[in-house]
C-alpha cells in the first residue's frame, strides 16, 4: 500500500470517526481540522516526516474514538440553531 | 431512531441466525448498546435547577470564551488515565503510583515552560488566577517589603491584582493605579511624568540611575507590561496572560500568570517565577513545602496534566488558531457594524486579542439586550461581576460614557466557534438591537436630531 493511498483510507477513518460527535462544536472543528491538516501535508515526501505525520494521524484517530464515546455519555444536549439538527441527521 | 432500527436489524438477523455463537455474539452486541444509552448521564443532579432553565435540545450557543473555554477533547483524552487509573500523589516518593504521577506533572510543568518559553523550574502550579496573582503580587512585595514599598498598576487590571494591593495598601505600602488611555493601554509619558511628581513629592529620586526603564505597552486587550527591575516597582513585570494565552510567544517577565480554563484545558492556574534574576515571594500558604515551597499544597495531578497538554495543543495550534480567531473576529464585527450604526468597539482595534470582542451598542439597555439574545450564552463583562448591573470599572477606566458602558456585550470567540455560530449571533444581535432601538424614546430623539448630551433633565 502506498503512502498515498494508506493516507486517504486513514483520512477517511478519522473523518468519519470525527462526524460521531455528538457535540456540534466538536464534530465541526474535528472534521475541519482534519480535513485542513492533511490537505496541508498533501505533498509531504519526506519519509521521517511521513512516519511522524502517520503516527500523529493515529493517536488523534484514537482519541477521537475515544472521545466520541466519552461525549455519547456525558451528552450537554443539543443547540437551539436549526442547522445543528440538520448536521447531526445529515452527516 | 436510527440506534432503535439498528438494533432491531441485529435482532433480526439474530433470529434468523442458526449459528449459536453468532446469536450469542450479537445478543451480547445488542445488550451492550442498550446498556451504553442506559449509562448516558442525562440530567446531571443539580441542586435546584432555574425554572428558565432551557430545555435539553434548546442549549444556547456558546459565545462566553472570556468566562472560561470548552475542554478540548485531546486535553480531556490525556487527563482521563489521572482521574481513573493513575491516581497518586506525586509528592509520594516511596511508589510507583506517586513516581508516574510526579512524572506526569514534570512533564506538564516542561509543556508549559516550553510555551511560554521559560525553565521548567520557574513555573509553580496554583489553584487559579486569583491564587497566582495573590502569589504574585502580595508574595513579592512582602519579600522585599525592607527595601521596596511601592506598588504600581494599572486600573484596569483584574479584580484580584486590584484587592491584593489594596491589601498591601492597609499593610503600609504606596500604591499608584495608573491611568489608561481609552484603547486600554498605559500612556507611557504621562505615567512617567505622574511618577517623576510623585516620587518629587516624596523626595526619593535621587539617584537617576534608578528611573524607569522603558515601560512598552503591551499586545493585549487592556494591560501594561512594564520592564523595570530598578525602580521601586515591586511587581516588576507581572503579566496577566489569562485571555491571550495561546497566543503569545516568549515573554521576558519577571512573574507572569497563565490560567488555563481559557485555553480550553481544565481549570488549574500556573504561576511563572524568573529565576535570574531571581524574582523571590514570600509563601501566602503555610505547609508541606511543595512547589519549592511557595505554594504549599497536593498539586492536583489530573488538572496539571490537562493544563500542560492544553499547553502543547495551544502551541501546535496557534498559527491555525490564531488565523481563524482573527477571521472569524472580523466576520462578527462587519456584520454587525455594516447593518446597525453606533456600535462602538472597546479596546485598541490594533492592540487587541481578536477572541474577545467587547462592543457597545448605544441607545441600547445591555441588560435587556443580553436578555434579548437568550439563545446565546454572552456576558457583558467579567464572570465575577457578572451579578451585579453595574458596569464594568474597566471600561470605566478607558473613559468609556456612563450610557456606553451600560450597553456593552462581550462576545467571544474560540477554537470550537464555527461560521455558522458567528452568523445567527450577528444575525439575532442586529435584529434586536433594531428592535430595542425602535422602542426607544431616546433613539427616536437622536433621529430627530436632538442632542442627547445638551438636554438637561428635570429631577422630580
């Protein structure tokens, strides 16, 4: 597997662990942050780098598993906003 | 729904099934879930809730960054293991679960150094801003109180820098609150020219050598950041960083405090402490000696955790943060300038932290105002003030109208703010506002041209 490819298929694991949260505050800035992170390291050839960034990817992966399950316990309850409701069914 | 329809999937599948182990596997699945919404905490128990408490799925947005900061989740993840498994005293010497939790805060105490960019050793963990500022600044004036007796600060600092030289005032010292110019930042020539009177006054300058270093005002919304280790400045450098932490960069002050309930960590203080040259204090608290024996007391292992892992977020984070908050800052103020005229921001527009924007809406009560925007969580000032009406000394003292300083919200922004959040907070304020101004005798005299300040008002 290509780097190219693992890092799509790790991109698209933490995106759609990210879209979990329960929080609409969190969800948007994990699948923002994600999304802005590797399409910033897009041509990062460099292989420490590379090793670094992947490792980086999946401790914030887990974390993010974790703390999906950690917000679906501790629930605050959602927003009065409209577009909340339609994010959370939607996503 | 969707979690219901799951589950009756997986019980279909089950009864269809013939494979026992595959039926005992998702049974167990099914249970498993079902007992994970039975644990969600719902309501957590309060002691008596608000009767305009808003219901569960009508939560306001969250504009109150000021106040104090949503967790992020990567700081929560790293001080999970420290409330649950990890459970030492770091000051334990004589076990494995005192020597990880010790380690644990070192290295918390080396992620905040790293940020600010000082030595492990010269930070010191406290309860918070109150406790730090304490340290600072009654800690350091009663160590030198046989040679140094003078105090001098601003009047805008926090509550807690203002009362502790108030207590240092019944304690004999001189204090001087220095006047601020109306974007918030000290005048460094007229503040000069004040001391050089008051210390002729008191016939003490004598030695010129002992004149103030160059004073430089500083990044931030409202504070003063003196350079001066001569003069009779007993808090050389003290720096309140609270709201722009995350922020700065490699500051050289003598004492600097830094919270982290602002920087979306969990609600310990820390306390910076140059070590050359040495800025001594005098311990407030009396006890086991810990933190090299300036704030006695157990350092609460999890929240050091939580503040030194905010620490190293904030510092990965800060250009990314920082580009947004600016955005996301001009994004509220061009909505709402651009639709409803007099609306006056506080602060230097330069000088300032984009996250926190303080505006004025003239011929508007701020109280009615933050009644109006129930939807959204603001304030009109600090959380310590924010029972009473009154407003803020602080705008007070950047020359704020009494009438503007009345109508004055707070709106702030953090790292989980979101596009969507600043439209409908633009879009409700300005409807409002509009609304509140048509109701208003006053709005309606000012459109008729009249003005307000030239009417005298008959007292009955």
């Amino acid at each position: 597997m290509g780097s190219r490819s693992k890092a799509l298929a790790l991109y698209k694991q933490i995106l759609q662990e990210s879209k979990k949260f329960t929080s609409y505050n969190y969800r948007n800035y994990a699948i923002r942050k994600t999304r802005d992170e590797f399409r910033q390291n897009k041509e990062v050839t460099d292989p420490q780098k590379l090793k670094d960034l992947f490792k980086k990817a999946k401790d914030n992966l887990e974390i993010v598993q974790r703390q999906v399950l950690v917000g679906q316990m501790y629930d605050g309850g959602r927003l009065v906003f409209n577009l909340e409701h339609f994010v959370y069914r939607y996503w | 729904m969707a979690r219901l329809f799951r589950n009756f999937r997986f019980v279909l599948q089950v009864v269809n099934s013939t494979n026992q182990s595959t039926k005992r596997y998702l049974q167990a699945n099914v249970t498993d879930n079902a007992q994970k919404v039975a644990v969600a905490v719902k309501h957590p128990d309060t002691f008596e809730t608000r009767k305009d408490m808003p219901p569960e799925d009508m939560r306001p947005l969250y504009m109150d960054t000021q106040s104090t900061t949503p967790l992020d989740p990567r700081v929560l993840d790293a001080m999970l293991p420290y409330f649950v498994g990890s459970y030492g005293n770091p000051h334990s010497r004589t076990h494995a679960y005192g020597w990880e939790s010790e380690a644990a805060v070192e290295k918390a105490r080396k992620q905040i150094a790293d940020l600010i960019g000082a030595d492990p050793r010269e930070v010191i963990f406290t309860s918070g801003a109150t406790e730090s500022n304490n340290i600072a600044v009654k800690g350091t004036a009663r160590f030198y109180k046989s040679k140094k007796n003078h105090v001098i600060t601003t009047q805008t600092e926090h509550k807690c820098v203002l009362d502790s030289c108030r207590a240092l005032e019944a304690e004999g010292f001189r204090v001087t609150y220095l006047p601020v110019q109306p974007n918030g930042i000290v005048d460094l020539k007229v503040s000069l020219e004040l001391l050089i009177y008051l210390y002729n006054q008191m016939e003490l300058l004598t030695n010129k050598s002992k004149l103030l270093l160059p004073v430089q005002p500083m990044n931030n919304d409202l504070k003063l950041r003196a350079t001066n280790r001569f003069f009779y400045w007993i808090i050389p450098y003290l720096n309140d960083a609270q709201n722009q932490f995350g922020h700065i960069i490699n500051m050289k002050d003598d004492l600097l405090y830094i919270v982290d309930k602002n920087d979306f960590g969990q609600r310990v203080g820390a306390l910076y402490i140059r070590r050359r040259p040495r800025v001594r204090v005098e311990a407030l608290q009396s006890g086991g000696g810990q933190e090299r024996g300036m704030r006695s007391g157990t350092v609460p292992t999890p929240l050091c955790v939580g503040m030194g892992s905010a620490c190293a977020v904030a510092m990965e984070e800060m250009e990314y943060d920082h580009k947004r908050t600016v955005e996301l800052s001009n994004r509220l103020l061009h909505k709402v300038q651009d639709a409803i005229p007099q609306v006056i921001r506080n602060g230097d527009p330069d000088m300032t932290y984009p996250g926190c924007i303080n505006l004025s809406f003239a011929y508007v009560e701020g109280e009615s105002l933050l009644m109006a925007l129930k939807d959204i969580a603001l304030s009109s000032g600090s959380a310590c003030t924010s029972a009473s009406l009154e407003p803020s000394y602080v705008l007070r003292a950047v020359g704020a109208d009494d009438d503007l300083a009345h109508s004055s919200i707070r709106f702030g922004i953090g790292r989980f703010t979101t596009e969507e959040e600043i439209d409908y907070t633009a879009d409700l304020t300005v409807k409002h506002v509009t609304r509140l101004r048509e109701m208003s005798p006053l709005w309606e005299m000012v459109q008729e041209g009249i003005d307000i300040k030239q009417i005298k008002w008959s007292q009955h």
